[in-house]
C-alpha cells in the first residue's frame, strides 16, 4: 500500500490544503513579485485541483460541505473573535462589578482560547452565549452602553459557527477507504502546498501575518483535529 506522507485524517488534509490555496490565491499579486512563475493562472488551478480532489477522492460536494467548513475558518471566526472581544471591554468597563460574572455566563472561560484560533473553544463559547443572553441580560449591558445590534450580530455570526460546525461533523464521517491513486494524489497535492508554503515562509520571514497563513501545522491547529490534540484531549479527561 502506498503510505500517505502527512500526519492528518485525509478530510482534514483537504480542508488545510483548500484554504492555504485560497490563501496562496489571494496573495498572488504580492507572492509574483518576487516569484513570477507564479500567476493568476496558477494559484486557480491548484484551488480547482483541490477542490477536484474534495469532490473525486472523498466524493465530497465542493461547493457546499467543504466550502462552508472553510468559511467558518476564512469569514466566521475572526469577525465573531473581535465582536467577542469589542464586547468584553464594554462590559468590563461599563458593569465593573458584575463584569466577570456576565462574561463567565456568557462563556468567556474560552475566550483566551479562542484568542489563539481554537475551533473548540469559538464553538464553546458560541453555544453558551447564545443560550445565556437572555433578553434581561442584553437590557442590562446595552441600557450600560453598549450598541444592541453588537449583541444581535454575535448572535447571528455564533448561529453560522453552530450550523459550520455540524457540517464539519458530517465531513468527520466521510472517511472511506482510500485506493493507492488517490492516496498518491493527496501526496502530491499536499507536496505542492508545502513547497509553496516553504518559499512564502523564507521570503516573509519577518512577517508572521504572512507565515501564518502558510504554515501547514498552525492552519491544521486552527481546525482542532489533529492526533496530537485528541490524544492531549483524551489524556486530561480520562
């Protein structure tokens, strides 16, 4: 059998694969300049490749399930992130005495978490602010200062989290035994992003916005899946 060179469930490789593609994507015009082979041109055909592979190899459909979980990563998380956080220092500063327990309520125990891209924890602390702001408490800190539709919108971006995440769930139970073919074109394919990311690393060496976006392990981080974390996972709740 031909072994596969990464260290990551086949569906979460693809999904790493498609947003630092889309990355690569969006960065092309600033990535050519000291590159120029690499175009417009180049960087669509690695996403359609990817997107090949999402649909061929997993039988997965391109243009909802796996575009969506990337979405949640790309268009979800950061925006709630700072609304979270615009929240927090309003309520620190405008209910200073009963600040720590509204946030605690509303889940901000997996706010630093979350500061850091933790999937888990942006869910986590979805799901609890969704259920404990209630109608009393959203009078309370907006009569305090702080603008109503801040709160509606973090209710609306926590909702996307909630419905990403199920589809997440459903791609966690598309594994299906893979053929030697298919196995070998994730190798490529994942070959491929690392060269981009090893070149995109040394070039911005300084710039860790940048480095970010093109480092394999921490975009794997971002997804919450990786064996390591499981393990780590397993171990405190045993």
């Amino acid at each position: 059998m031909r072994q596969r060179i990464y260290n990551c469930k086949d569906e979460d490789l693809l999904i790493v694969l498609l947003t630092i593609a889309k990355s690569f994507q969006n960065n092309i015009a600033k990535l050519q300049v000291f590159r120029p082979s690499w175009t417009a041109e180049t960087a669509t055909a690695l996403v359609t490749s990817i997107q090949d592979a999402i649909s061929e190899v997993l039988g997965l459909n391109k243009k909802s399930s796996l575009r969506k979980a990337t979405q949640t990563l790309l268009e979800i998380i950061e925006p709630l992130y700072r609304k979270l956080s615009f929240l927090k220092i309003q309520v620190e500063v405008d209910i200073p005495a009963k600040a720590d327990q509204i946030l605690d309520d509303l889940g901000y125990r997996n706010f630093v978490r979350a500061s850091k891209g933790d999937q888990e924890a942006i869910i986590n602390l979805s799901a609890k602010f969704i259920k404990n702001m209630t109608d009393d408490l959203k009078k309370q800190i907006t009569d305090a200062g702080t603008n109503p539709l801040l709160i509606d919108e973090i209710i609306a971006l926590a909702k996307q989290v909630a419905e990403a995440e199920a589809l997440q769930e459903e791609l966690k139970g598309s594994s299906q035994q893979l053929s030697e073919d298919a196995v070998e074109k994730l190798n490529l394919l994942y070959t491929d992003i690392i060269g981009i990311c090893k070149i995109v690393n040394r070039f911005y060496y300084d710039d860790e916005a940048i480095k970010t976006q093109f480092t394999f392990t921490k975009v794997l981080d971002r997804l919450n899946h990786t064996k390591k974390k499981e393990e780590e996972k397993e171990t405190t709740t045993a």
